[in-house]
C-alpha cells in the first residue's frame, strides 16, 4: 500500500463513528451501552476501545467473553460499512469467531480490526484485543456480508 492509499470509500472521521453509535434513529446502540468507542481510524486498520469495568464482566468477576465479541463485531462492522459506497451497500456481520486467550478485570480493552480480504460480495477482518498492559487477551476472525439497498 502506497502511503496515500486507503482502503476507506471516502475520509471518515471519528465524528461519523460518534454519530452512528446513536444509530440511525438517534436512539441508542449496544455501542454506547457497552462504552465501546472508535479511537482511531487508520488507513488500513480501526481502532476501538471498551472499558472492563464489572458492567461487562461475567459472574465471577472477568470480561465477559460475549463482551469481547461485541467489541470485536463492532470494530471490525465500522470498518466493514467504511469500506463500501454506504449510499448504496451496507455490510453487516455474517459469521464471527473468537479465541479468549487471557482474562481481563479493569482497564479499557483496545481492538484493531484490520482486512484480510475486501471483496464485491463480503470482507473478511481480522480483530486483536489488548489490555491496558497491551497483552492480547483475544483474537476474533469476523466476515461481513455487503448488501446492497433496495432503491
């Protein structure tokens, strides 16, 4: 990749992320539920964080492994949907996999997501998540299906 190429349809900002953690109908999401939030937008790569304070932690006291997941689905949807003419296609997580690989009680939980295959009908993302001593606590495979708009 060139350093001007970018794998993003158009510049996105962390504005845009902020505005669809309300959702489409202003409304709420399971983002803002969560306090999941996108950090950084790279040009090949998405950048989101989590706290893991008990509200998604399981009942003997570690991230819940469902809360990874979400985490990763989240990031990696963002930049499936940043990705396409969203005008005109919207992608939405088709099959997702996780390895919980060390447990997390406090901090803030970062995942990247970045592509392993961008393609007309789906993408595929690869997702890691650290802690805050950046030790990778999972590792997540989504593949997102692009749909296209009914006119």
């Amino acid at each position: 990749m060139n350093a001007n190429d970018s794998i993003w349809f158009r510049q996105v900002t962390l504005e845009d992320c902020k505005r669809l953690d309300k959702g489409l109908h202003g409304k709420g999401t399971l983002m803002q539920t969560l306090g999941i939030e996108i950090t950084e937008i790279g040009d090949d790569y998405l950048i989101g964080t989590m706290p893991a304070d008990p509200s998604v932690h399981n009942p003997i006291g570690i991230v819940h492994g469902g809360a990874n997941v979400a985490l990763a689905e989240t990031v990696a949807s963002y930049a499936a949907n940043f990705v396409v003419d969203f005008e005109n296609f919207y992608c939405v997580g088709q099959e997702i996999n996780a390895n919980h690989l060390k447990a997390s009680r406090n901090g803030v939980l970062t995942a990247i997501a970045r592509p392993i295959h961008l393609g007309k009908r789906s993408s595929v993302w690869e997702i890691k998540i650290t802690n805050s001593a950046h030790d990778l606590v999972c590792i997540s495979r989504m593949t997102a299906a692009v749909v296209k708009r009914n006119s």
